[in-house]
C-alpha cells in the first residue's frame, strides 16, 4: 500500500509491514502493536499493547481498561519471548486479517482493579493491595482513515536515542465484548493503533506528548512532540477529516498538572500544517496552511513506570475527551482517546514540567 499521501516521498510502507519484521540483530530490537479504543455512549475506553523484545527473552504485555465510575482494571506482564514470530504473549493476541483494513485483539486472564488508578505509581503495592478479578476481550478493529508513516530509506534517529525505525499509525473502529470480571460491555468505539520495530529503550526520549483521538470515520489526530536532551526534538502528527489527511508540520503543548502528584489533567494544543520556526520557502508559502485548536480533559489517569540503568521512565496514560477546533471558523467536533506523557524523572520531577 502506497503512504505518498501522508508522508514524504522517502518512507516505505507495504502490505508485508502489517506483519511481523525480520528479528533485528540489536540487543533493544522491539516489535510492538498497540490499540486503543473509547466507546462514548458505554464511558469505556481502553489500550492493549504486545511488545516483542526476543533478543532479550521476553515480551512487554499491557491490558489497560478504563471503567464507567473512574476505576481501571489493569495487568502488565513480561512474558519470555523468544522469537519475532506472533504477537501471542501473556493471554493477549493480535490477528491481521486484512492488511490495513481489518484486525483482532484477543485477551484472557487477571486483571488488578484500582479504585484509584494513581496507585499504580507504586506498581508492587498497587498489585498487592488491589483485588484481582478475571478478564476477557475480544474486539475486531477496521481501518477508518490510511495507514500514516512507515519505515524511512535513512534513519532519522541518533544513536542511543532508537525509538523506532519503522512507526505507523491508523485511525480505527472497534467493535466486540470486554468483560470485567462479573461486568460485560459491548463495545463499538474509534480509536487509533500502531505499530513499530527496530531498536527502543523507553529512556531514549527527554520526554514526549503523544495525543490521539477519533470522534468517527470523518475526524481524528495524532499530534506528538518528542524532545532530546539537547535539542528541541520533533514535532508533528496528522488531522483526517474523512476525504484528506492533513499532515502536520508543528505542534505546541500546554499543560494544566495536577498538584500534588504533577499529572496532565488538561491538554491546551496548536497543530498546523507548517512549521512557523523555519523559513518559509516559494513552494511551501503557495500550499493550503490550516492550523486547529486542541483542548483535552483527561477524565483518568494511570501512571506506568519504566527503569533501565538507574533512569526512571514514568509513562502516563489519560483517558482524554478532545475538542478539535479548525481555526479558519469550520465547526469544532469532538474526539475521543488518551494523552500519553512520557518523562524521564529526575529528582522526583517530570522533566518535561515546563513546556
């Protein structure tokens, strides 16, 4: 499948990359599929992501599922993995069925139900002292929007800094089941799912924002912003408006945190179609420029913690009500989905507090 419409010229992605890569020699090599997705009229959303790290024996499996009354049933496991074969670890199973257009998440085990998803900040207490209950998820997902990214022909990422060297993202609808324990949804939602490989450490970015919503077959974004140590990193993302993917060339972030405990509680963004820091050339001043607000309320929130060579990641992923706002005067429409801060923690903080 051709990407030329949402990526540069330079990015490769065919039918055979929503399968499983040739395992890389790195020692990080990680091949991982993440979905998500929000039913509105249930109040349930949720996130499902396999990581395949073979080279070094084991898997990374999240279920994550946010309840109607603001609890979340949640399990993290790291399976031993061996080979780049599946994505079946844990009791969770990703199927492609139809490449890019139709997809299966399968899940069936434990899953600790938080009160307060906050706890999760302490993962050995929270497992402790939390009940567990079992779970079930079956969901079908299609493809609501085309694939956005790929693998690049030259690698744009430093070494030591390898986050992914093939990434692509899809707008998507869910239907089908999840079960908590004595609880059953039918679900039928949008959400957004991606897929990468090649090496990654999650301490390989300063800190990022990844939003994304989907509101239906006609809306949904992916704005990210991810920062180095020394250097202001990236920005970009799309907007579908279900006829065009508008490609995204700059993102700023602003962030309203919760005291104490200095979580994002409201997401204040702009996305436009250029980036105003870079001169602007003959060619670049003659293209359509569109430009839209975003506003997020993260309706819950559970922390997740990463360490690696005494760094600690801390990974937290909200549950967001989105308000996509053109600023041409188009009418603004509501999306649904998560706002995934990364930050590496250096004395007790996020490092990324002050953008």
């Amino acid at each position: 499948m051709s990407n030329a419409e949402t990526t540069t010229p330079k990015i490769r992605l065919d039918d055979a990359d929503e399968y499983l890569h040739q395992l890389g020699p790195e020692p990080t090599f990680n091949e991982s599929m993440y979905f998500n997705v929000v039913d509105p009229t249930q109040q349930v959303g949720a996130f499902f992501r396999l990581g395949n790290r073979a080279n070094e024996g084991r898997g990374e499996m999240t279920c994550c599922i946010y309840l109607p009354d603001g609890r979340v049933a949640f399990m993290f496991q790291r399976p031993e993995v061996t080979t780049n074969d599946a994505f079946d670890a844990a009791g969770m199973r990703f199927d492609v069925v139809d490449p890019f257009k139709e997809l299966t998440v399968t899940y069936s085990g434990k899953l600790v139900l938080l009160t307060d998803p906050l706890e999760m900040a302490d993962p050995r207490r929270a497992f402790t002292e939390n009940p567990t209950v079992e779970g079930a998820v079956s969901l079908t997902y299609r493809g609501t929007a085309p694939p956005f990214g790929g693998e690049p022909e030259v690698s744009h990422e430093r070494p030591g800094e390898e986050f992914a060297r093939g990434h692509y993202e899809q707008l998507v609808g869910a239907r089908g089941t999840i079960t908590v324990g004595d609880e059953h949804f039918e679900i039928d939602g949008w959400g957004l799912r991606d897929h990468s490989w090649g090496p990654r450490t999650w301490q390989a970015p300063w800190y990022y924002r990844w939003l994304v919503g989907c509101g239906g077959d006609d809306v949904g974004f992916m704005a990210s912003r991810i920062a180095r140590r020394d250097g202001d990193g990236t920005r970009g993302g799309f907007v579908w408006d279900g006829d065009r993917m508008h490609v995204i060339r700059h993102v700023t972030v602003n962030t309203v945190w919760s005291e104490p405990g200095t979580y994002h509680r409201r997401v204040e963004a702009t996305l436009s179609t250029t980036d105003p820091t870079r001169p602007q050339t003959r060619d670049s001043s003659s293209k359509e420029i569109r430009t839209w607000t975003l506003v997020g309320e993260v309706s819950s929130l559970i922390p997740l913690r990463n360490r690696r060579e005494e760094m600690v990641t801390r990974i937290s992923e909200g549950l967001t009500t989105w308000t996509l706002t053109p600023t041409d005067g188009g009418p603004s429409r509501t999306a649904y989905g998560l706002s995934e801060y990364l930050d590496q923690i250096i004395d007790g903080a996020p490092v990324g507090i002050d953008e």
